[in-house]
C-alpha cells in the first residue's frame, strides 16, 4: 500500500506501517494518524526495514506479514541501535501473545524485542493507547539522546580545557582507595599513558620527606570538607626529582559521609626550580641586595600587577560569559516573541481598514496596536540587551542629537530637576544609531530623575576621548563619550555590580522593567563601545556610553516623500517564510496592496518555484529558516534569476558568520507601509533608480 501517506520530513517522528492487505495498512493508518502520529506506510518488508531510522517513533506490523519472513535486516538494524534507543514495535495478531497460544510470538519477541501483540478483533480504542504509550516511550528515548548529546558535548570542553590548562584530572575512590588518572596526571608522575597507576603507586611516587604534608592534608580534607590543595616533590620512575601540585574537593553522599576525592595535577618542577634558583642567587649575592634591591622590588610589583590583571581578566570573562548567556536566551525568546507581534500587528492594521466606519471596533483595534507596539519596544529592549537589535549606524553629531532633546528631557524630568549641558562644538561625529543612542539618554535621564524624588541636577556633557591600551572592554581608537551625572541617591558597590543584569531594577514592583541600563549596555557593546558606571550611596551617579568616534561626516538629510503605502504598480511576489502566521499576515498585507502572491514555507520549495519556470517580480524571504536559510536561498536563486530583487526580512542585527549577502533588509516587525517601501526599494535598487516614493 505504498502512497497511502507520504514520507514526512526528517526530524518529525512517524510511525512506521507494513501490513500485506490494503484494508489492514487503511485501517492502520487511520487509527496512527487518530492518535497523533504521523503514518508511513511501506510497500514489503525489505523497505519497511531500509526505512527504519531514528525519526521512527514505533513500528506497526502484523503478524502473518512477518511469519515466515526473513527478519535479518530487520533485526541488524534493531541491534544497532545506539545506547538511548529500544524501537518499540505494535504487532497485530489472530492469537494472543503467549508463547503458549501463539508460539511464533517468541519469536517475535526475541528478534523485535520491545514489542506489545493485540490480539485481533480489538477496539479502536485499544490500539490508540498502545500507539500513544509507544509514542510516549520514545519522546522519553529522544529526551535521553539530547541528555546524552550534552553530556557529551561538556565531556568534550572539559577535557579540551584540561588538556589546554595541562591539567591531569584524577579520582580517588575513599571506601577502596581506588585511583582513576588521565594520561596527563600519569605523566606528572612520570608515568606512560598505558602503565598502570594505582593509589600504592602514587603514594610510593611521594618523595619521603613530603609523605606527612600530603596525608596530614588529605585527613583535614576529609575531616572538615575544604578544598585539598598541596605542592610536593615526586621521584619518578628513573630516579629524578620533580614537582607536583594538586588541588580536588571532596564529594559526599546525602547522609554527609566522605565518598570520593575529585581533582587536577600539574607539574609544577619549572616554576619550582625557578623559584629555587632564585633563591639560591639570592644567597650567593648577599653582598649585591642593595644594589639590587630597587630592581627586585620592581619585579615584585611588575608580578603583583600581572596577578591582580589575570585576576580582573578572569573576573570581566566570568561577567562576559555569564552576560553572554543571559544574552542568548533573552534574544530567542524576544527573536521569536517579535515573530509573534509582527503576525499580530500585521492582521491589526488589516482589520483596521475593514472596520473604518465602526467607530468602538475602530477603538478596540487602536487600543490592541498600542498594546502590540508597547510589547514591540519591550522585545526591541530585549534584543538591544542581546545586541541583536537592527541598528541603523551612521554618523551622528551628538551634540546636535543632545540639543535637539532638550525640550523631550526636560519635560521626562520634570519641573524639579535642572538640567545642565556641556556640549563641545567641535567634536568629531560619532558611529551610532541615532534613534537608539536618543532611546538610552532618556533611559539615563529617566533613571537619575527617579534617582532624586525631591529633585535635584542633571548634567550632560560630551567629551572626546583616546584608548591606546589593548585588551580592556575598548579597542584602540577615539571615542566620543556622553555622559549623564546626577546627585542622587546613589548606589551601593553590590548593587552597581548587578546593575546592567537584565530584569534587575531597584523600583519598586511595577514601576520598571530592570531592563534600561541592559538594554544601554547591549547597544552599547553592538556599537563596538561600553557603558561605565560610577556611584556612590548619596553622592550620586555617573553613566558614560562611550561611543566610537569617525572621521565622516554627518549625512544631510534627503528630501524625499514617505514611500507610498499603495503599490504603484500589480506585482508578482514570492513570499518564503516557514511560519505559517507570519506567512500569512504578510500574504494579506501584500495583497491588500493590490499584488499577486505566491507562498513558499521553505527554500527547497521557493527554489522549485523558480526553477519550474514561474515569473516573479520581487522575492521576499525570512532569514531563519530549517534546511536553508535566506541568505543560502538567495544565493542560489542568484545563480538561476541574477536580476530578480530580493529582500530578505530578519529581527537580529547581524547575520551570522558566513552568510554573507548583500541585500536589502525588512527589519521584525514590519508593517504593511514599511513591506511598501522596502518592496520599492528593491526594485529602485535593482533597476539603479532614485529611491523615490512612487506616484
């Protein structure tokens, strides 16, 4: 019965059908696909087993179709399935599944091995649960294979990092005095990868005189929980001298008592016997310490320096890690919470013109877009926290900007609150989005006015500064840095530290997001610049952007009109997004510009399209798609349609690394006016026209 449902695409589980009658395999079907399931069927058994893979969520079979087949590829398949994986397999049977009753079940049994028999005639019922209970069984399988996946994938950073630290791990089992060591901790002990190395090894490895310092260190470890840590020489096997140290901590079961010792070797013979040298020159050049006095004090300052830098690199990639990380989960979820308003926003303003003469559905409507857009300027906080948000870098003269807000600023803060500006005029410009850089002032502005309920003073200034260091939170360069003081309250050391952390907020409950000085530092660190704070409890604070500067010239604004929200002119559009809500939306909204629209719901689809010979005017294609992306599509579609205009819509700033493609964006959440004007663009680009509304 092959045909009766298509093969799905990899990556969905499916349910697997081979029956030899076209009634049982409809009947089959029907019943898998009722319990949410997709089905596939499969025309013999040697296909049934050649289409067997790790998308197969259960096998259903009956049992005169297997009786007297040859089962081997089946069964090789079933015993190479990886560790996570126990297929199960429905079998329908005229017998019951004793082995008594029905001996071909043992059978059976044995080669399909997770196998649940239904004696037929059985209610429908019947066999949707078992289905169901096979499906839930190997969502848990695919559950263990992504548990495994990762730990795997950890397993692999944590032996690359060991390797790179030339750390060699090891565990002591306390209860045997069993020893487990990594290669690297064998060679810190002299010993090969292949030898064996066991604790009465390791112990005789100890150089006598330091046997007491690591036994007294261990007892105090297991005793009272803290850290080992200990340095001490070592006789390898040819006689000679080394050094090792050692830390690990102690790991307990739940009643509290010591189980094992958990740590990390290295050798430490090179810095040992620097360290010994030294001292022994030391000894021999008495009569020179005053002489050399100034320049071992300047060592000792350099190495203090050094270790108080490492400690500030080390404390800066923690906060960038864990920044990092917050990052990545609050830019997906507001990468696809945009998704959702652009589908909401989209069908808003289309039923807005529907109901133009209902003057409380109009209100209602009105009402729902201020909602959306407020959630719109909510997700774009998330993604500047991100840096994920679209900018529009260009150069910007920020006193300009600054002088031009006056009015907006004083109005945010109030009556209460004086304002001071120090804005040089001769500055260079600087290498900003201007409507995002005017977003964080106001955030600042907002911020110190809330810092000073009973009033006080604001003032801005812009000053130009130069990095030449390397390997701070700046690169080298000139930088224009805005900076907004107030004399407010002020902040605590602990608190300054959290400041930037996204959804952290001293307001009280409701009256702020915690996402203000996140989404400033996003932008920020996207614009290649930093934010730096400075304050002290009830002396005020001080935030400075610092904001690279450039050697061009402000761009003088155009004269040219809105692009139109009409279409001047029935277009054929191809519209390729996976999202069937978003495709949809923007289908309507195109349409309701009087163009003709095809849809595609992937780039092996669109690329079909094209290469069946259809004629399209304008392309446009969501960026993050399965399979292919936007960018791979677009590319490929240039090589079949050089000039076909293509525009490509996205919420992130930045394409990843590789997709390089030049090519005009639609920036999530689109409206149907912006979806006008990036359409007309890209035919004005394509065409080398003015970029002009069209009449």
């Amino acid at each position: 019965m092959a045909g009766i449902a298509a093969i799905p695409n990899s990556g969905k589980p499916k349910a697997l059908i081979y029956t030899p009658t076209g009634r049982d395999a409809l009947v089959a079907v029907s019943l898998v696909n009722e319990a949410g399931v997709t089905a596939v069927t499969a025309p013999d058994l040697p296909m049934f087993a050649a289409l067997l893979d790790d998308d197969v969520a259960f096998g259903v079979l009956t049992e005169e179709a297997v009786r007297s087949s040859d089962l081997k590829q089946v069964a090789a398949w079933i015993s190479a399935q990886p560790s996570w994986s126990d297929l199960p397999f429905i079998v329908l049977t005229t017998r019951g599944g004793g082995p008594e009753r029905n001996p071909a079940a043992a059978r059976l049994s044995e080669v399909l091995s997770n196998v649940t028999f239904l004696e037929r005639p059985f209610h429908a019922t019947s066999f949707i649960s078992i289905a169901r209970t096979a499906f839930r069984g190997r969502l848990r399988q695919y559950q263990a294979r992504a548990h495994l996946e990762a730990l795997s994938e950890g397993e692999r950073r944590l032996q690359t990092a060991l390797a790179a630290g030339r750390l060699g791990a090891w565990e002591l089992e306390l209860s045997s005095m069993n020893l487990s060591a990594s290669d690297t901790c064998k060679a810190v002990f002299g010993r090969g990868p292949h030898e064996e190395f066991t604790y009465e090894d390791l112990v005789k490895s100890i150089y006598p005189d330091d046997r007491h310092l690591v036994q007294a260190s261990l007892d105090r470890t297991i005793e009272t929980g803290r850290d080992y840590s200990v340095e001490h020489r070592t006789i390898w096997p040819d006689g000679s001298i080394h050094w090792a140290e050692v830390h690990a901590q102690l790991y307990t079961d739940r009643y509290g008592s010591a189980k094992k010792l958990v740590g990390v070797s290295s050798d430490a013979t090179a810095r040992k016997t620097s360290e010994e040298n030294l001292r022994r020159l030391n000894e021999s050049l008495e009569e020179r310490v005053r002489e050399r006095t100034a320049e071992v004090h300047a060592a000792h300052q350099s190495l203090l320096e050094q270790v108080a830098q490492r400690e500030k690199a080390e404390e800066q990639l923690r906060h960038s890690q864990k920044m990092e990380a917050i990052g990545q989960l609050t830019g997906g979820v507001a990468h696809d919470f945009n998704n959702l308003l652009m589908v909401v926003l989209g069908n808003l303003e289309l039923l807005g013109k529907h109901v133009a003469g209902d003057r409380k559905a109009s209100r209602l409507i009105d009402g729902a877009l201020q909602g959306a857009r407020r959630g719109a300027a909510l997700t774009q906080r998330l993604l500047a926290f991100a840096r994920r948000q679209d900018l529009q870098v260009k150069p910007v003269d920020l006193a300009e900007l600054v002088s031009g807000m006056n009015d907006l600023l004083r109005r945010s803060v109030g009556s209460s609150v004086s304002i001071e500006a120090q804005l040089p005029p001769a500055l260079q410009p600087a290498l900003v989005d201007a409507n995002q850089v005017e977003l964080a002032l106001l955030n600042l502005a907002v911020n110190a006015r809330d810092a000073m309920p009973d009033g006080g003073s604001l003032s801005i200034s812009l000053r130009e500064e130069q990095v030449m260091a390397v390997g701070g939170d700046l690169g080298q360069g000139t930088y224009i840095v805005l900076s907004v003081t107030d004399n407010g309250s002020g902040m605590d050391e602990a608190t300054l530290k959290k400041a930037v952390d996204p959804f952290f907020s001293t307001k009280e409950l409701g009256k702020g997001t915690g996402l203000g000085l996140s989404m400033i530092h996003g932008l920020a660190v996207q614009l290649n610049g930093a934010l730096r704070l400075a304050s002290k409890p009830g002396v005020g604070t001080t935030a400075e952007l610092w904001l690279p500067a450039t050697e061009r010239r402000p761009e003088q604004p155009a004269e040219t009109d809105m692009a139109p929200a009409q279409a001047a002119s029935r277009l054929k559009i191809l519209l390729v997004d996976d999202d069937t809500l978003i495709a949809m939306s923007s289908v309507e909204m195109l349409e309701d510009l009087g163009h003709d629209v095809v849809e595609a719901n992937s780039g092996s689809q669109a690329l079909e399209l094209i290469r069946s010979g259809g004629h399209f005017d304008v392309m446009i294609t969501d960026y993050s798609m399965p399979g292919m992306t936007g960018a791979q599509l677009a590319q490929a579609v240039r090589t079949i349609r050089p000039k076909l205009p293509i525009v490509l819509a996205t919420g992130y700033a930045d394409l990843p690394a590789g997709a390089e493609v030049d090519l005009p964006r639609l920036a999530k959440p689109y409206n149907q006016a912006k979806l006008a004007r990036e359409i007309h663009k890209a035919l004005a680009s394509e065409m080398d026209l003015p970029l002009k509304s069209a009449s």
